[in-house]
C-alpha cells in the first residue's frame, strides 16, 4: 500500500489550511499514494481558542477534505476539531475518501509539559481500525504515542498500519522521544507505525506552550527499523508498505500471541 505523508505547519486559517490539504492530496496521487496522513491540528494549530474553530465532522471542513479525497480516490488522513459536550472540543481525525468515512477522537490527551489540554479537549473513548485496499489501519493522535495499550488493542482489531498524526511539542528531549516511541509502539505491535507531525514552526511567542510541532516525521518498520524520516522542515515521505513484512514480524516475535493476563 503506497502511503504518502505530508509535513506540514497549519495556520490559524482553517480555509488557508484546505488550500494545503488539497495541493497534498494533489502531489499524493500522482505519486500514485493510496493513503494520505496529515498531521493532528491540519484544521487549525493549536495556541488559538478551538471551540470557534471546531466543526462537526459532516461540516464544511470535512465535506470539502471529503470531495478532495473522493476525487483524488485516495484515502486521506488530517486532524481537526469538531464540537463536543461541556463547552470542549474533540481533537478528531478525519479519515475520507476511497469509500472510507471514519472518525477517531484522541483518547489520551495532554495534560504533561504544562499544557492541559483537557481543559478545553473531551477525550474519546474507542479504538478506530478501518480497511484501505484490503490493509488495517488504525488511528492515534500525538501523546496516544505513549502508550502502548492503544496499540496492540489497534492490533487485535486487526490493524497492520498504524497512523499517527501529532503536533509534538517542543522542548529538551521531545524530539528523541517522538523517535524512540515511534519504534516502541511499532514493536509493541508488530505493526507499520506511520507517524506524521506538523513541521517545526520555529520559536515559539514568549510564554507560549502550544504544541506546534518539531517535525521527524517517519515511518517505521514492524520490527522497529526506520524505513523513512524527515527532518524539522515542511517536507514529504512516499514509502511502500508491504502487509506480508508485517505477518513475518508476527511469526518471528509473536508478542501479541505470547501475551499472557496479569
């Protein structure tokens, strides 16, 4: 399954965003992608109030993401923000196109680094697989990458790709851990992990906290090897993945069949 993965770095303009999404899905499918992963906050960067932004997932946002999808016939991946209870907002991935219409909302959210975003996010609560020419493929979203549970129940829903869209925030060490996690989780799982971040956006305002992305984009193998990467720019990845990579990984370090209850 030809994957492609756009990083890119969101404004605060939700309809100057789409102009981004659709020059992707463009350049996605004549490299002949049959998945297009774009980062969480594609909609709007974080650091802005999120409930104005926020639209439900048959909006105008996703119907427009939905129309590029279908008529580039590939299946594409961006976060957004859609209303939830309370006056909060979900962090969703949108997954379209290719007869695919899905949607996960981030279930871990995040409260570390002096950013809560639970303050104004409602967490959701169930484990998203769906099939895209015949390959599994399931869903996290930025600090879901620090634990491992949500990735071998993807796993055992039948996931042999897992998406992650991230806006990783910045600071000593961030990079090194979006890169050891990114082989962890894939271990844990035995599966492709497609992790695609916002680009680094450079420094951020005095006194802000925003997550807005450090890049490193990559994809890694279900043994854990990198396949590709990219650096802290805007930048794109088209890699190939190969189901039968990830059945050779499940015979040869069966962890997910070895598992025993504690």
């Amino acid at each position: 399954m030809r994957t492609a993965l756009a990083q890119i770095s969101s404004s605060d303009d939700p309809a100057a965003n789409l102009d981004l999404v659709a020059a992707e899905v463009e350049h996605a499918a004549r490299a002949g992608a049959r998945l297009l992963v774009l980062p969480e906050a594609t909609m709007c960067r974080f650091g802005v109030p999120l409930g104005p932004v926020a639209e439900p997932v048959d909006g105008p946002w996703a119907t427009r993401l939905t129309s590029l999808a279908d008529a580039a016939g590939i299946t594409v991946v961006a976060g957004a923000f859609s209303p939830g209870s309370g006056g909060r907002v979900r962090n969703t991935l949108l997954v379209r196109g290719a007869g695919v219409h899905a949607d996960y909302d981030k279930i871990h959210l995040y409260d570390a680094f002096s950013f809560v975003e639970s303050e104004g996010v409602e967490p959701g609560a169930a484990p998203v697989v769906v099939d895209v020419d015949g390959v599994g493929v399931g869903f996290a979203t930025c600090y879901d990458l620090r634990f491992p549970g949500l990735f071998t129940a993807l796993a055992d829903r039948g996931a042999q790709v897992v998406v992650v869209a991230a806006s990783w925030g910045a600071g000593p060490g961030k990079v090194e851990q979006w890169e050891l996690l990114s082989r962890a989780r894939a271990l844990d799982c035995t599966s492709f992990v497609v992790a695609c971040g916002q680009a680094d956006p450079g420094p951020l305002p005095e006194g802000s906290t925003a997550p807005l992305g450090v890049g490193h984009s990559r994809v890694v193998g279900p043994l854990g090897e990198v396949v590709a990467e990219l650096g802290a720019e805007p930048g794109r990845l088209v890699v190939d993945l190969d189901p039968a990579r990830v059945e050779g990984a499940r015979s040869t370090l069966p962890v997910l069949a070895n598992r025993r209850p504690l």
